[in-house]
C-alpha cells in the first residue's frame, strides 16, 4: 500500500463529474489497484476513488505540476489528480489479510441466509458470499427472479452505520457494468427506525429477519442425512 499525503486538486469524470479543489489530502494506493482520496474527517469513506481494474499513470501537466491520471479499464472514467506539493510519500507491504472475523451469531445468520436467499423474495439466488469491492466485502451478492444484482448487508442490529456502509458498497458496484444496476438489502433481526428511515431514503430494502426461524429451518436434527 502507498500513502500519498499532498496538497492536491481532485476531478473525476465519468457517468458523473465532480470536483476537489486544492487542500491537502491523503492519497491511498492499494495493490489491488485501487486508488482512495481521504480527508481528515468523514470517518472512513473517501472522498472520490476509483476502484479496480484501472490504472495508474504519473505525468507532469503542461505547467510543470505533477499530474496522476487513474483510468478505469472497462470504462472511460478518469480520476485526475493534480498534486501540488507532497508532505509524505511511503510504501507499505501489509501482507495477506485473512478478512474481517465476526461475532458467532452474525456470522451464522450469514451462512443462514446465503442458504435461503428466498428469504429476501421469490426467485432470489446466491453468487457469492463476500463479495469484495476496494473498500471491503459486502456480505452476500444474490441476483433476484429477474437477473438483476443484489447486494445485501447483514448486521444483527441495524443502525445509521450499517446502512452508511452498504451505501458505500453499493455507489463502487454500480460504477461496473457487469454488475449494474444493483440494488440493496439491508437485513438484521433488529432494525432502528433512523436507520429505516435513511435506507428508504436511499432506495434500500429493509428486510428484518428472524434469526431462531431460521436456526429452525436449519436444525441438524431434522435432516435425514
């Protein structure tokens, strides 16, 4: 991983054009190729990124200031990053992660629901169970009775946060077209009414689901094999 924190000016385009004027910023690159702008503030979601595949060009503009252009590979979106001055520059070799370790209960109620998607609507079928995007892995990637994709978060009590951090998962997996569009779920044996309010806001499904039913459904004792 390399960290960049510069005085910076940031402009993407693509299916949506927007602007950073110059401040200073911190700059992640990660080995998987995505490229992160931070502020100090704002907890842990950039403020403009590219995800990958893409890739990473360092130039000089025609008036001498250095210049990264990040391109995505399977579209035309760019990330311009103009640096004007460079506080700190290091590399960072963290090694293999072996992933984010959940609690007992949450992470059953993962493998539950991955093995009754129908739990989410008629038709609803698994992809994958964490599927990662650049900044970490949603829980479950189900496609529904008409092909579309689905991305659905799993908590055991759904706040503000929980619904903030499938936004995010959701806002890089529409930037691929393999994937969009995709709609979210997000599902939890409890969820706040803030945090309701705020998912359908946001065109988020709301899906309360009952952890015991569906230990019940998945009791070893009433299997024949």
């Amino acid at each position: 991983m390399r960290l960049v924190v510069a005085r910076c000016q940031v402009d993407y385009a693509g299916r949506l054009t927007a602007h950073l004027p110059l401040a200073t910023r911190l700059i992640m690159v990660k080995s998987d190729g995505s490229v992160l702008i931070h502020s100090d503030g704002g907890s842990y979601k950039p403020l403009n990124w590219m995800s990958p595949p893409c890739s990473l060009r360092e130039g000089v503009a025609d008036d001498g200031v250095a210049e990264w252009t990040v391109s995505a590979t399977k579209s035309d979106d760019t990330l311009r990053i103009r640096i004007e001055e460079v506080l700190h520059d290091s590399a960072h070799d963290l090694g293999i992660d072996p992933g984010l370790q959940k609690d007992g209960v949450e992470k059953h109620l993962q493998e539950l629901l991955a093995e009754h998607t129908t739990t989410f609507g008629d038709g609803m079928s698994l992809v994958r169970r964490e599927f990662m995007t650049a900044i970490g892995p949603v829980d479950l990637l189900c496609r529904d009775a008409g092909g579309a994709a689905v991305a659905v978060e799993i908590k055991r009590r759904g706040d503000i946060d929980g619904v903030e951090q499938l936004t995010r998962y959701l806002e890089l997996m529409n930037r691929d077209p393999q994937l969009r569009p995709v709609r979210g779920i997000f599902a939890a044996q409890e969820i706040k009414p803030q945090a309701r309010t705020l998912a359908t806001d946001r065109g988020i499904e709301c899906v309360v689901v009952d952890y015991d039913a569906l230990r019940g459904i998945d009791d070893p004792s009433l299997r024949l094999f």
